[in-house]
C-alpha cells in the first residue's frame, strides 16, 4: 500500500513538472506570436529608451534561453516582476487576488455539487411526477444558453430591474450571489444530468433488482446501493468542472468588476505583461493539476478496481 502510494506520489510530481514547464514554453511562444509587446504605447518611446527596456527584462535574448531562464528563475521560487506594475512581484500580485478568485469559485463549486446530488436524487425518486418533468425542462433551458449569458441578464433584472442586489465588487455576502448564479447555473445543470442519468442506469442493474426484491424501499436502494456506483462518472466530472469554473471566471470577474486573479489576468494581456501572464498561468496550472490529482485519488477510493491499474 505504502509503495503504490509512493509511486502514484512520484509519478504524479514528475507528471506535474513536465506539464508545467512545457505550458510555460507553450505560453512564451504563444506570446511572441501575438502583434505588439509589453512596451507599445499610444506614444512611440525612444528607440533607446525601448532598447534598454528589452535589455533589462531580457526580451533581446534569443526565444529558447529567456525560456530557460525564466524556468530556472521559477525552479528557485521566483515568478519575476510585472512589467506594467514594476513595483509589485507576480507573487504580491497573485496574493492579493487569490482569496477572492478561489472564495468565488469555491462557493460556486459547493452550490453545484450539492445542488446536483439533491436534484438529481430527488428526481430520480419522483420519476414519472410533474417534479422530474421540471428538473428535465430547467436542463434543458439552462444547457441551451451560455453562462455569460446570464450575467448581463441577472444584472440587469436584480440589480437595476428590481434593484434587489448589489451588481459589483465582494463587499459583503450578498455580492456573491449574482457571480455565483452566473458562474453555477449551465454547470449544475450538465451535472444534474449526468448524476440523474447514472443513477436511472444503475437502478436497472441487478443488484439494484435483487435490493427491490428483499423488501427494500426506494429510498434504500437509492442511497445504500445505486448511490456509491453512480457517483464514479459524477466525481470524474469534478475535474473538468473545476477547470471550467476557473477559466470561465475571468470573464465573470471583469463582468462583476471582481478583484481577483481573472481580473488580473485580462488586464495582463491587454498590457502584454509577459511576466504577469506567464506567473498566472503556471499558478492555474498548479491549480488544475493539484485538483486533478485529487480527483484521481477519490475515483480510486470509489472505484477498487482503479487502485489495481495504479
């Protein structure tokens, strides 16, 4: 046991650091590719002052060795400093941010997980009812439209409308709701689907069959036996959620004027800040990977015929 979790450790860190540095080149490339550089101003600047500026950030090297030597820098624990913003690191950029990108997105997640299994358990035992009718046409409604969709629409009907809620900025708890809405509402519904379509699977397996037959009741074979089999294609979808819910926050951010790393991350590209943009983008990734990796662990948890393959 000691050794596969060692292995899965190791292989997972060599896995991380792999993906992270061939990102990081992917993101410089990608960068240089793009018309205008992080000195292009309304202004021309002087061909010297502009020269001397490409010498201190290191942007007269060649492509390969700035990326070399971005790398080693991070390998060191320095993600460099912004270049529209010389007096803060990426770091102290991060920092500030990131308690509002991952609270933001934290909530959002909770309200989908929860959200989904409640609905879809519910209408699962009230198949055939007006309430599993109901549940299929919100999906549907919800599927069918983009989540910035619902953004300007929610702004305007709660905020200006009926100017019931607070439209901008994470002031107080109830500035989270209409960021939250927005970001939740076509993810719950792809995962209300999906719980609700594996548990309409496994009831008409037979194990599902046999626990009817002994007397238990609806309930019982949903929670005690169904419930654990469905919840594999549910939690592997946790992973991509995630990922989804972070990416499509940066618009989100900027629609609710939210301070956090998305906000930071839109302005970066328009600065072509190339420090700030290649920091952020290393920082998701960890992100992403960590929470992939974790997923991983739950699906072997859930699944033992996982841990044999390990």
């Amino acid at each position: 046991m000691i050794d596969n979790a060692f292995r899965f450790v190791f292989k997972k860190t060599v896995e991380m650091t792999a993906s992270l540095g061939v990102l990081a080149a992917l993101t410089f490339v990608l960068l240089k590719a793009l018309p205008g550089g992080p000195f292009d101003e309304e202004t021309a600047l002087n061909p010297v002052v502009r020269e001397k500026l490409a010498q201190h950030w290191g942007l007269e090297q060649s492509l390969p060795s700035q990326i070399g030597n971005y790398l080693l820098s991070v390998v060191q624990g320095d993600l460099g400093v912004s270049m529209s913003k010389p007096d803060r690191t990426v770091v102290e950029i991060i920092g500030q941010g990131l308690g509002n990108t991952l609270t933001l997105n934290a909530i959002a997640l909770c309200v989908i997980l929860v959200g989904a299994f409640v609905i879809a358990v519910a209408a699962v035992r009230f198949r055939e009812t007006w309430f599993e009718n109901l549940v299929d046409q919100t999906v549907i409604a919800f599927l069918s439209l983009p989540s910035l969709f619902w953004g300007p629409l929610l702004i305007y009907a709660f905020g200006f409308y009926w100017n019931l809620l607070p439209v901008a900025f994470l002031s107080s708890p109830a500035h989270y709701i209409l960021p939250v809405v927005t970001l939740s509402v076509r993810p719950l519904a792809s995962l209300i689907r999906l719980l609700k379509n594996s548990l309409n699977e496994n009831l008409q397996q037979d194990y599902a069959r046999t626990a009817k037959a002994k007397g238990v009741g609806v309930w019982g074979v949903l929670i005690h036996h169904v419930l654990k089999n469905s919840l594999i294609p549910f939690l592997s979808y946790v992973g991509p959620l995630t990922v989804s819910l972070l990416s499509g926050s940066f618009l989100v951010e900027v629609l609710f004027a939210v301070p956090g790393l998305g906000s930071e991350f839109i302005a970066a590209l328009n600065d072509r800040d190339y420090t700030l943009i290649v920091g952020l983008t290393l920082f998701y990734g960890t992100l992403l990977i960590v929470v992939n990796s974790f997923i991983d662990v739950l699906l072997k948890l859930a699944d033992p015929r996982l841990q044999e393959r390990a």
